[in-house]
C-alpha cells in the first residue's frame, strides 16, 4: 500500500492531501494564507508565507499517515501568478503577483498590434491575467538579483525549489503554457515572445512533463529526504485530470475562486478561436501533449468571499446556498462579479462588479441568489463560446469544487446549458489529478485506464424541459459592467 500526497496550492490557501492506492478515505490538512490588494486592481501574496502553509500541511499530513511510505509528492497551483526569486538564497525578492491582479492592463493594451502572434505561438490573449508582463512589471520594478541568480516562475516552480533545497527549478508544459512566453506547438519557451514582452529565457524554468520525477525532498521539516516529486499541474488541468477527462471530448467545470470549463480536445493544437483560449492540458512523458480549450472566469467563489468578508451578510461561506435558495428567484436583481474584469468569452481588463435591479423589496436573499445564478450564468458564456469555437456540443459536464456542493445550482446550470451535470463522489479533484500524475510517474497506477476505473457518481442532474431562464436579462446586466474603469 502507497500514500501519495498532493499539494494543492490555490489562491486563498494551501491543502495538501494523502491520497491512497487502495482508496482509503483520504488525509488532508489546510491552511489559508494573506491576501494583499495594496492598489486597486492589485493583488498580491507572500510567497514565504504561502512556502509556510505547504510545509505546515505537508508535516502534518506526513505525522498522520503513521510512519506509512510516501510513494511520490504532486503539485497542483493557481495558475499565471508569478514569483521572483533568488536562487542562490531561496529568498523571494518581492511579492508574488497574482493571476487576478490587473495593472498590466495598459501593458497589454499597447501590444494589441501583436495579438496575432500572442494568439498564434500562446493560444491565449493579451490580458493582464497571463503571466509574462507580471515578469515584465517585476523586471522593471523589483530590487531583483543578478542574471544567473535570478528565477521568475509560477507558484509550482517556487514550490519545486523549496521542496529540493534549490537544487531544482523546473516547471511543466500546463503551468508554463499560462505565462505568454511559451510555444505551445513546439513545446518549449518562445524566444519571440520573451523578446517582446522582455523576460529574459534564462530566468526561466526547465520544462519537463507533468508527470515525471522533478527531485526529491531535501530539507523539508517534517518530512523525509529523499521523497520524489514526481507530478506538477496547473490547478485547471490537474482537475480536468483527477476528474478523468482523458478521452477527447469530454469536459468539467471547476467552481472555485473563480471557475473554469475545460473541453479535452487531444493531442492536435486548435487553431485560436475568438472568446477561448488554448492551453496545454497535461503531457505524461509519451511524447506528444494533450491540448484543452478553456474558458476562464475570474470570480465565482471570490463573490462569496466578498458577501461574507466584505458585505458581512453571511457568517460563513457554507451560509449561501441556503440563504440564496430562501427565495424563488433574485427578484431581478443581477450581481456581475467583474471585480477583476472579465474573462471568458469577453477578456475586458476594464470591467468592474456591478449590482442591477435592486428595487426597495431587495434583500440580502436575494443578492446571495444572485451571486450563486452568476456562477450559472458565466458558466454558460463560456460553454456557448467554446461551443461556438470547437463546433462540437458537450454531451456531459462534470463539476468539483467548493460551489459543487449545491445541488439548487447545480440544477439551474443543466437546465441553462441543456446538458446532464456530474458531480462525482470525490470533488477534490484538483488535488487527485496532481496525486494522479506523481503517482503514474512513480508506478502507483498503470495507467489512465485503471484510473478512470476510480471516478464513483455522487448526483447526476438532468436538464428540465420546463425550466425557466433569464439570461438574457443577465447578458443586459454584463454589458453594464463592460469598460467601466478605462
């Protein structure tokens, strides 16, 4: 018998995760981290006190598996947000820059002349979102160490270097296809795309897969030396991989922070498609990358946070489902969630949180439920535009994260999208797939095959003929919020 562990490194905290061969219920230990916003639009953390949380959940999970082996380690991260190091110290030499931080905007805005090369070489979009001028804005910024000395990566590079004691600085094709700088047809860093955006290529990881022996634990406490870290995958495509979309075609959506629909579409590249991006899914070490179209949407969960932390009219995130289902409908009132702008299929940096149709029977009822039909709403933009993109329908959508939990929801969102939604009795699917690939590279599991063999139905809803929907009164309320903060 084998524990494999998962660090799961998201944008509000750290989980890491024992996950076992012989499918005992799971171990797991979290723990949440700063969020900083120094400006608006500007979002930041700490990358020592995220490094601090991965160590406290890896020594504590390590004390509860009772001397049990550990047969790999695997990393799964947000994604885009970028870190700069010094390798010869291991210290970081400024905050890291998150995914959601927007003060590139203008950056981005003055390259629009090359946006067919970004889309071309990248498969993504000139946004603020993607990594590359973050590294830009911390070149150009930051009290960085010399060439030679200095590492610019993803949180997953960071963690690799801490986990081995700096003796590795590796990243893989999923976390690097994220950055801008990345060619996702050849495999390998573009040196037309770091020329143009600045970020010098020897600052930059190795690529290696995404399931393969990155090094072992060096130096870590609570945990043995020696320990292989042998899977690292951007928390998207590790969760497209534990939710065991390996077929072409098959899709899932994410309810996190934010949410985020992935549609496997195998190893040819897509062309670029208006509204979607293409981004690297996962490559095993066979040779070839398997390739996703995505749809990003940068604020689910986030809005929940904010009713709780911000609005102070629920207690606990776990409040909403019950309070928004407390009324029949939102009473006509739409929350547009764009606190950092909009993603898919829309990609506005400008946009801001808007909040239409509140009359005087408005009350914080009805806001929660306008808050959960959002996650409903957005998720149906980005299937129709990657519907439109790939030509092909999804037949099924299976669905993790935190908001999965909610059946109401997940309800309303078979009925708009017009399809069967799966939620499967594991919804931790983030932290199985980095578990997943360290394991296949260490010969826990065979192959996908017998993986796939391990995804057990929790609830399954179908779509009603019946169902009302009011997403054209919500497609008014997005255009509302479209441009505000030029």
């Amino acid at each position: 018998m084998a524990a494999v562990l998962a660090i799961d490194a998201g944008t509000t905290g750290v989980r890491t995760r024992a996950v076992f061969d012989d499918g005992r219920a799971a171990i797991a230990s979290y723990r949440e981290f700063t969020q900083h916003f120094p400006r608006p639009g500007w979002v930041e953390h700490d990358a020592d006190e995220i490094w601090a949380a991965v160590a406290a959940t890896l020594a504590d999970v390590a004390a509860r598996l009772d001397g049990e082996a550990i047969a790999a380690i695997g990393i799964t991260n947000q994604r885009e947000t970028v870190v700069a190091w010094d390798r010869a110290t291991g210290s970081p030499a400024a905050r890291a820059i998150v995914w959601q931080d927007r003060r590139t905007a203008a950056a981005c805005e003055a390259l629009a002349d090359h946006l067919p090369l970004v889309r071309r070489t990248t498969g993504l979009v000139l946004d603020p979102y993607f990594s590359g001028t973050k590294a830009r804005w911390l070149i150009d910024n930051a009290d960085l160490p010399p060439a030679g000395r200095l590492a610019i990566g993803t949180i997953d590079s960071w963690l690799v270097a801490k986990l081995t004691a700096g003796a590795a600085f590796v990243t893989d094709p999923s976390n690097a296809s994220r950055t801008m700088l990345f060619d996702i047809g050849t495999g390998r860093w573009s040196g037309e795309m770091c020329d143009l955006l600045g970020v010098p290529m020897g600052a930059l990881a190795e690529v290696a897969p995404s399931s393969a022996r990155y090094g072992t634990t060096s130096q870590v406490p609570g945990v043995p030396d020696g320990i292989p870290i042998s899977g690292v995958a951007g928390d998207q495509q590790a969760a497209l991989f534990g939710q065991l979309c390996t077929v072409p075609g098959m899709s899932k959506n994410t309810y996190g922070t934010g949410s985020f629909v992935l549609l496997n579409t195998g190893t040819t590249c897509p062309e670029p498609s208006e509204g979607m991006l293409t981004t690297v899914a996962w490559d095993l070490g066979d040779g070839s990358l398997t390739y996703a179209l995505e749809g990003a949407i940068f604020v689910t969960g986030a809005a929940v946070q904010w009713l709780r932390d911000g609005l102070g009219i629920i207690s606990a995130s776990s409040d909403v489902g019950p309070l928004a289902e407390s009324v029949p409908d939102s009473g006509g009132v739409h929350v547009v969630p764009a606190f950092t702008g909009l993603g898919s299929p829309w990609w506005d940096p400008w946009a801001r949180g808007t909040i239409v149709g509140i009359t005087r029977g408005t009350t914080r009822a009805h806001i929660a439920r306008a808050v959960v039909d959002a996650m409903v709403h957005q998720t149906r933009d980005a299937v129709d535009a990657m519907t439109r993109a790939s030509g092909v329908s999804i037949s099924e959508l299976r669905v993790d994260g935190g908001a999965s939990a909610m059946d109401a929801m997940l309800q309303r969102q078979a009925d708009e999208l017009g399809v069967r939604v799966l939620r499967p009795s594991d919804q931790e699917t983030t932290a199985l797939g980095a578990a997943y690939l360290a394991g296949l590279a260490e010969g826990v599991w065979a192959d996908t095959a017998e993986l796939s063999s391990m995804w057990t139905l929790d609830a399954a809803f179908e779509p009603r003929a019946d169902a009302h929907s009011n997403h054209a009164e919500w497609l008014r309320a997005v255009e509302r919020s479209r441009n505000w903060a030029r």
